[in-house]
C-alpha cells in the first residue's frame, strides 16, 4: 500500500505576485485609452445624429421652408431631445449636444456649413477638437 507521492510542480508566490503586478499595470496603461475609444464612439454618433438633422433642414430649406426648432418636427431622425448619451437641442442656425456627464458640449454652429466644435474641458479627452467658441 505504499504508494509514491510523486513531486508536485506549483507556482510559488512571488510568481503568482508578479504575474498579478504585470497584469495591474497593463490594466492600468490600457483602461484610460479604452474610455478614450468608448467616449469617441458617443461622440460619433452624436456627429451622425446631427448630420442627419443636418440634411433634414437643408432639405427643408430646400423646399423653400423655415429651419425647424422643434424636435417633434425631426421625429423620424431623432425620437427624443435626450438620449442614452446626450441632451440635443435646436437652434436657429445650428444644432447643440450636451453631453449628459456635462463635461463638454458639441455644436454644429450652422446647417450650411456642417462643421463641428467643442466646448467644455471634456473636450481635452474626446478627439482634437479646439475650443474656440467658448
């Protein structure tokens, strides 16, 4: 009934440590460049939300009518001024998104022309955008 108890091969701690440290610093170079990655993807598509409502009122504008500031108007685009990610609003010649963190607000600033800004100090983490209309 003697039975040889055959030498058993374990990690010891200190590796076990190690691997755990290595894998806290890559957890902690890696996370803040995929909250850059996920806050990107929210920005882009707010940016298609309002090129979409973009093309709506130069189609209006188009057909010889005012630009819309209402929202219900807009409904087959956007069914909701606010969204999981943002606040849309409507102005005269532009449209804005506020971010529902508060950090930073983006604007198209005219239908005509389509170009996007930033304002806020969330604007430093999404993009490039320069914060020149503050």
């Amino acid at each position: 009934m003697n039975k040889k108890i055959k030498n058993k091969r374990a990690f010891t701690l200190a590796e076990l440590l190690v691997v755990v440290i290595v894998i806290g610093v890559l957890s902690a170079v890696a996370f803040p460049k995929f909250n850059q990655i996920i806050e990107n993807r929210k920005v882009t598509e707010a940016e298609e939300m309002m090129s979409a409502v973009r093309t709506e009122q130069e189609h209006r504008c188009a057909m010889d009518k005012k630009y819309t500031l209402k929202l219900d108007n807009l409904s087959d685009i956007i069914s909701s001024g606010k969204t999981k990610d943002y606040n849309y609003s409507l102005q005269a010649e532009g449209i804005s998104a506020q971010s529902n963190k508060g950090d930073y607000t983006l604007k198209m600033l005219s239908y005509q022309d389509g170009s996007f800004c930033c304002t806020g100090e969330g604007c430093d983490y999404v993009y490039n955008y320069i914060d020149i209309y503050n």
